[in-house]
C-alpha cells in the first residue's frame, strides 16, 4: 500500500510570541516494513528545519522563530509504502521455545529491557482482578500470539473503544473507573499486561487507512467520514515474528493499513508536538488537520 500524509498545524498567540521552539514527530518510519518515500516540510514564518533520530529511532524535526510572532504554521507532506499485508506471516516458533526465544534477544539487546521494566502511571503493575475481571496469566504452553489476542478481546470488555475521546487518561486505574477509553488508554492497558508478563511491548503512535474513518455500517444514510486523526496501538516482541502490532481498540493485527510514526515506552515518549518560547504565558490556540490518501504506485 501507498499513501500520501498530508499534516497541518496552526498555532495562534492571542498575543506576540518570539523565541519559539517547536520539536515535531509526525514523519513515518522507514524500516522492513514501510519505506519513507519522500517527504517535505514546510514553516511559516520561514524557519532552517533540523531532522535526527531521537533515543527510539524516530524521525523528528527541530526548528524555531525567533521573532515576535501571533501565528506560527507547518505543513508536513509525505509519501510512504507499507508491506505488512499479512500480519501472521513469519516463522512459527513452538510455544515451549518462545521464552528462550525472547530471553536471548534481551540478552542480544539490552536496551529491550527498557520496554519489559518500565513502569509509570500510565503503564503500571496491575492488579489480580480489574473489578470483576480477572487478570489474564500468561500460558506457556500456547503460542503467545494467539494469547495477545485474547488479551486484546478481554481488554476490550473491560474498556470499549470510545472513538470521540482524545486525550488519555492520566493514570491507567482512571480507565477502569471511566470503563471507556482512547485508543491510548487500550494500548497502555495492554503494554502493561505484556509487562506483566515480562514480554517487551512499547507504545506506538501512527496513521490509518482512511478507510477506518468512513461512517459505520448502523450510521444514518449520509453520515459524513469521521475526522482524521493520530491512531495509537501497542507492538510486542513476538518470537519469530519481531515486532508486531496488536490494536485492542479495533480489535486487530496491524497491517499494510497502519503507518507507524512513533514508539516509545509510553505516550509520553511520543509526543507529537513539543514546543516553548516566550508568550504571555496565555495558552496558545491550536488547530490541526490530517489527510491520509491511498495513492497508485507510479
């Protein structure tokens, strides 16, 4: 699969701000299985812009304004090819090896451990019992893959996916009081679960197929598309698989649809917008749009 990224930001000061630095991480990856074509990016006011790789491997852009200024806008235009078209495609490994497995890559790469022992308010130790859900255990005598999924299912009876909801919540046990979450909260959910289980996960914020944001089959005739927006899942270390994508808040594998932009421990290592200057010290206002649209090769 093709597709063109098409991110707009704006950002309003009610009044003059100068000296404004801004950290995005809104480009995709480029690994095995996505290929970053191209991409361009412009500032207004006009402003150098400065690319590298933070401590995950992502791409982010650095660059500032340093005169006064009531309004400052980038736009980020990319094209990128996905190849995950088949998510359950990689070599099985027999459920009694996927502990060694996992253990000799952690021993390859310590830095994994990062993504077994980091804890925090938003992924924490969790409970045996989640209200009258009980936590699931980690069978070793079953493929781990097999037992993601289940995981994701039983996360989604705890805590359905709620579409208008953006922002996370600020603690992972607020989840359970709200019983609905983002699709941050789910995959913090899950990460800790992994964690539980002394399986490497980590966070990651992307873009979907645009498909995802058309109307539900039990919409009105005429429902407009949902609005565009940043989707976040969680990958695990699977053995003989690598890193793949589990989705709890659409129940699915992350496939060809999916463009992954950021990973990190937690949302907080992925924050898309970053910024500081010197301003009155008024929130400033932000408006943002997205437009993913699957493009023909050639």
């Amino acid at each position: 699969m093709r597709y063109q990224i098409e991110r707009v930001c704006s950002i309003r000061f009610a009044t003059p701000a100068r000296e404004h630095h801004v950290q995005i991480r809104l480009a995709p990856w480029d690994d095995e299985s996505q290929t970053l074509l191209q991409i361009a990016l412009t500032v207004e006011p006009e402003a150098g812009v400065l690319a590298c790789r933070d401590g995950f491997g992502n791409l982010s852009h650095h660059f500032a304004v340093l005169g006064a200024h009531r309004e400052l806008a980038f736009t980020m235009i990319a094209q990128v090819e996905t190849r995950r078209e088949n998510p359950f495609d990689f070599p099985s490994v027999p459920p009694s090896r996927q502990r060694a497995w996992i253990a000799d890559c952690l021993h390859q790469v310590p830095r994994l451990w990062d993504f077994v022992l980091h804890q925090g308010p938003l992924t924490p130790a969790l409970p045996e019992r989640i209200g009258e859900h009980a936590l699931p255990i980690l069978r070793e005598d079953q493929p781990l893959l097999e037992q993601i999924q289940e995981a994701s299912a039983w996360i989604q009876s705890i805590a359905p996916f709620d579409p208008e909801r953006e922002i996370p919540v600020a603690a992972l046990p607020a989840l359970f009081d709200a019983g609905r979450g983002c699709a941050a909260d789910l995959a913090h959910l899950l990460i800790a679960l992994m964690r539980q289980w002394s399986i490497p996960s980590r966070f990651v914020s992307g873009y979907l197929d645009a498909s995802y944001f058309d109307a539900d089959d039990g919409d009105p005739p005429g429902t407009a598309p949902r609005e565009q927006r940043l989707h976040h899942w969680a990958e695990v270390l699977i053995p003989g698989g690598g890193w793949r994508g589990i989705d709890p808040a659409l129940g699915l594998l992350a496939d060809a649809t999916y463009v992954r932009v950021a990973v990190g421990r937690d949302a907080r290592d992925v924050q898309p917008l970053r910024q500081a200057c010197r301003s009155d010290g008024t929130a400033p206002e932000l408006e943002e749009t997205l437009a993913v649209t699957p493009i023909e090769p050639g």
